[in-house]
C-alpha cells in the first residue's frame, strides 16, 4: 500500500544502508527498500503503536544489524519495534511527557534519548527480571487505547479551535463580544464586517449585550 502523504519528520537508514527507515506526523512509521528494484512509494513494513502528533519524533535502528526500530512517543514512552515483524517488543517510559531523540551507541548496546524534560537518560541493558509476555501484552493494550483516545481529543479540540477561528474571521456567527472571548481563549482574531453588524442576527446580539451590560 502507498504511504500517506503526511510530513515526514525523520529517517534513518540501517546499518547496511540497504533500508530506510522514516516516521510520518499522525502517522505510522515505515520501512522502505533501498534496492535499485524497489517500488517508489511502496513500503515494506508498517510500524504502529506510538504517537507522532504533538512534536517532531525522531526515529533510528537499534542493533548491530538493525535488529530494531525504535521511536520516542507524546505519550512518552520509548517503542521498540521487531524490524523483521513489526511487532512492538519493548516500551519504556523515557519522560514526563514526550520522547523526541533517539540516539544509539555505534558500537555499544547504549542509546540516548530526550524530550521535553530538562534531561538526556542514557540506556544501557540490566540484569532485571524481564517483564512477562502476559503483562507486557496487557501493558501495551492499556497505553494502545490512551494513545487512541488522546489522538481524538486532541483531533477534536484541533477542529474546533480552527471552526471558531474561521467563523470569527468572517464574523458570520459571533458577534465582536464572542471573537474577543476566542481571542482570549484561542489567541484567535477577528471581527465582524460593517454589513454583517446590519443583519439581523447580530442585532438580537446587539440587544442580549445591552441586557447583559444593565444586569451587571
């Protein structure tokens, strides 16, 4: 299938050079051949489970042949995916709010990352117990549906913040009283023309502001 034509905010090729790897804003990740037979616009595997909505992600390979891909999250979370499956392997909570930068050793199973925190944390493998298939699996849904909701109210807000911006440009709704209520709200501007001020409709606004200026 053809990617979506969203921007692309990083990409990273794989050791060999034989791949690219690139993430796209509200979008997925993917994986495309770097072969001279390769298809334009084809990918060759898809990458799921993060979000890249709020900020500029960063993605990379992990591995001394690549074995991962890996990409912060607004959600702040670390993601690692299987390159050869596309299966997210690991999830590691990397800040407060958002993990941007990912940067691993060249050499050394290390990798450093940042993101709205005032830090760079720097990974390196422990000798802890690994956490459960089961637990894991239960983990990823838990975040799976956060990440789902938070990437509709943010759509939402996103809509109706740019509806009251377009309809207090063109003053066809709001009257000057509600365009400087968005404005305070939203950081929006406008106001409405001479010949809407006329009609009727912004009259019967006209008439509630007067009331509501003699109740106060």
């Amino acid at each position: 299938d053809a990617v979506r034509a969203n921007h692309i905010t990083c990409a990273a090729y794989t050791a060999d050079g034989g791949e690219v790897v690139a993430t796209y804003s509200e979008d997925a990740i993917y994986l495309f051949s770097n072969s001279d037979d390769a298809e334009a616009g084809r990918y060759v595997r898809k990458f799921e489970g993060h979000l890249n909505e709020r900020t500029v992600k960063g993605v990379n390979v992990f591995g001394p042949r690549s074995e991962f891909v890996i990409s912060g999250s607004d959600c702040g979370h670390l993601f690692f995916w299987d390159k050869a499956t596309g299966e997210v392997v690991q999830m590691l909570q990397g800040d407060r709010e958002v993990v941007n930068c990912l940067e691993p050793h060249p050499l050394m199973p290390m990798l450093a990352t940042s993101g709205i925190d005032s830090d760079v944390k720097v990974w390196t493998p422990s000798r802890a117990e690994p956490e459960g298939a089961e637990e894991f699996g239960r983990r990823l849904e838990r975040q799976a549906k956060t990440n789902h909701h938070s990437v509709r109210s943010a759509r939402r807000v996103h809509m109706l913040q740019v509806a009251m911006e377009q309809m207090a440009q063109d003053g066809s709704l709001f009257a000057l009283r509600n365009a400087r209520m968005l404005e305070r709200v939203f950081g929006t501007q406008g106001s409405p023309s001479d010949d809407e001020e006329d009609s009727e409709d912004d009259d019967d606004d006209d008439e509630n502001d007067d009331d509501d200026d003699d109740d106060d």
